[in-house]
C-alpha cells in the first residue's frame, strides 16, 4: 500500500489500515511457519492452537479457552478442531467436572511435531515482531502496544454490556 493510497484524514481510515496491518502480518507468519508443516496443509489458526497447546505445559486447556483467548466463535473453533483431530495433531475429551467442556490436547504426533519445530516457531514470531516494531523507538513501541490493548478492551467492554 502506497502513502497517497492512505485516508489522508487518519482517523477514518484507522480501521482498515489495521486490517491490512493484521493480514499482512498474518500471510508473512503463515508463509513462514506453514514451510516447517510440509504434507499437513496447516493454517495459521490451526498452527496458532498448536502452540498454545505445546505452550501449555500440563495445564488442561477447553476449546472454551481458546474461543476466549482468541476471540472465536464456537463454530470457528470447533472447525479448526475438528480439522486437526482428523489430522491425528490433536485430541479431545469432556471435562469430568463438567461434560460440556472440550479438552483439547496434543497427540503424539501433534507433541512430536510441535516439538521439532517450537523453537522455529518461536523465532519466527520473534522476526515478525520486529519486523512490525521496526523504526519504533521503545517509547513509540510502549505507546503501540498500550493503544493496541485500549483497542482490545473498548471491544471487550463493548460486548460485555
């Protein structure tokens, strides 16, 4: 996107340019991490479960979680799911306090694959944030990352009334 294709107004071209902010980020992670998963046809959301699953070292994880985490809609997360199960990547069970909760977990191969490529994965979530922050000074990227939160919560809160 050029500078002259930018709303010269700022404000009112804010959320658009926010959205092509996030696809560009999400097509250069996608790029990125989908070559380590050659033979499974992996999307970035399905990757990003993954490592939240590996990254949580032990503790019980529900599709809940994810939905929430990740601001998904049940359909959108159950597909993912669904995808990876039939992928062999992961498993579910019902929690047994409470049978209407999923438990999302890894399977042997989901472990043994997350495993071999975490520390990729991790260094290249590491590239595309200082690919975004670049040209920011600490202050600019404190400030970035305090608006990007006020962001997230004017949303939360918008949906929690």
């Amino acid at each position: 996107m050029k500078d002259a294709e930018i709303d010269a107004n700022g404000v009112d071209s804010l959320g658009p340019l926010i959205k092509v902010a996030n696809t560009l980020i999400e097509k250069e992670l996608n790029n990125r991490v989908a070559s380590m998963f050659e033979g499974y046809s992996l999307t970035g959301p399905q990757i990003t479960l993954m490592v939240y699953l590996h990254d949580a070292h032990g503790h019980a994880v529900t599709q809940r979680e994810i939905a929430d985490r990740f601001v998904l809609s049940h359909p959108t997360i159950r597909g993912i799911v669904k995808r990876l199960e039939g992928s062999g990547l992961i498993n579910t069970s019902q929690l047994e306090s409470d049978r209407r909760q999923i438990l999302l977990g890894l399977t042997v191969e989901g472990r043994r694959l997350m495993d071999a490529h975490i520390n990729d994965i991790h260094g290249v979530m590491k590239q595309i944030n200082t690919m975004i922050t670049d040209g920011l000074s600490g202050a600019e990227q404190e400030k970035l990352v305090a608006a990007l939160k006020r962001i997230v919560a004017n949303f939360s809160e918008d949906s929690a009334q």
